[in-house]
C-alpha cells in the first residue's frame, strides 16, 4: 500500500514538474492562455447615507447577580476521574451478578 502511494504522489509531482504548462495572468491584456476574461469596469464607491444624529445617554450595564468562580482545571479532571471510578465500579458489580445468576442456571 505504502508503495502505491509513493508511487502515486511521484506521478502527481513529475506531471506537475514536466507535463503541466504554466499560464500567467495580466492585468494588461484582456484574456490569458488559459481563457480567463478580466473585466475592464471600475470598481464604483458604495454610497453611504448620512445617518440622523441622535444623542442617546449612556446606560451603564447591570452587573451580574451570580460572581462566583469557575472550578478550575483540577477540580474539572478530578470529577472526571470520579465520574470513570464510579461507572467501573457499577460495571464491575452488574458484571459479577450477571456471572453469579449465570453459574446458578449452570448448576
């Protein structure tokens, strides 16, 4: 597989580097080798409307009710590792109830 690739991507490069011809665009002429048309209009202003001027006063923002902390990196990644604990432990018991009903239908 990892020869096919090589090989592959070595294709792609000589193509590029030997078969592929380059085309070059300018602004002066109106169409290059490769067929792109450049369009001769000047780009117009947009027009901007006078907005009215309104004098409206500043109204402070209200500060929020709730200023407490974030819990931080730490605390995030230990819940984590409780939260993982606790599931184990609930498999491991549904797991062991499972094998105890399982050797009793044997029996």
């Amino acid at each position: 597989m990892k020869k096919f690739i090589l090989g592959l991507f070595f294709l792609v490069i000589v193509n590029g580097l030997f078969v592929g011809t380059t085309a070059e665009a300018t602004i002066k002429s109106e169409a290059t080798d490769v067929g792109v048309m450049f369009n001769n209009k000047k780009v117009q202003q947009p027009i901007v409307p006078k907005l009215p001027d309104t004098n409206v006063p500043y109204i402070p923002k209200p500060s929020p009710s709730f200023k407490g902390n974030l819990p931080s990196t730490g605390d995030l990644i230990t819940s984590l590792i409780w939260t993982l604990l606790g599931c184990a432990v609930l498999i491991m018991f549904v797991g062991v109830f499972s094998l105890k009903n399982i050797m009793l239908r044997i029996t």
